[in-house]
C-alpha cells in the first residue's frame, strides 16, 4: 500500500475528446508535482492536447509512482475507441482486473 498513490488504483474509461484531455491535463500536473513519472512512450503526452488528428495509432502512455514504483497505464486507439482506459499495471505487464 503506497498512500501517494492508491488514490489512482481505480480502473476507469473516460470519453474521447473533452474528458480525455482533461484526464491528460491532470495527469500532466500530476507529473509536475513530482507524484508520477511518464515512462517513455512513442508519442509525448502534451502531444495529445494539440495534435488535431492521428491515423489509426494506439496511443499507450505509462506512468510510475516516484515513491513506490508503481505502473499505471493510459490507454487510447485512436483508430477504434471512443474512450480512453486508465487501470493500474502489475509488474509484468499484464493487465488488472478488477
């Protein structure tokens, strides 16, 4: 138990568009106030927020607790989903399920 981080724990989807930039926005603050990491990923996360359109991709942006380590994962196919998918990791990768 990480009391910096199981605030995060919970498995949700949010709306593309609106939602999904507002969940991005936060995370980014998040970020900035030293509770989580971004891992590296293909596209930058401040790169959602402006990029007008995308071609097919899936967009998968992975974030550490910096005090426990602790994977969390957002999730995006821009190409399918109307919704983005944020869940807790386990350590090797696999999905969650809650």
């Amino acid at each position: 138990m990480c009391d910096q981080c199981d605030g995060y724990s919970e498995r949700f989807r949010v709306d593309a568009g609106r939602e999904h930039h507002n969940l991005i926005r936060q995370l980014l603050n998040l970020i900035h106030e030293g509770i989580f990491k971004l891992l590296p990923a293909s596209v930058p996360l401040e790169e959602v927020l402006t990029r007008k359109s995308w071609s097919d991709e899936l967009l998968v942006h992975v974030l550490a607790c910096t005090k426990c380590g602790r994977e969390f994962e957002l999730r995006f196919d821009t190409h399918r989903d109307t919704t983005a998918l944020w869940q807790p990791r386990i350590s090797n990768g696999s999905w969650l399920i809650q």
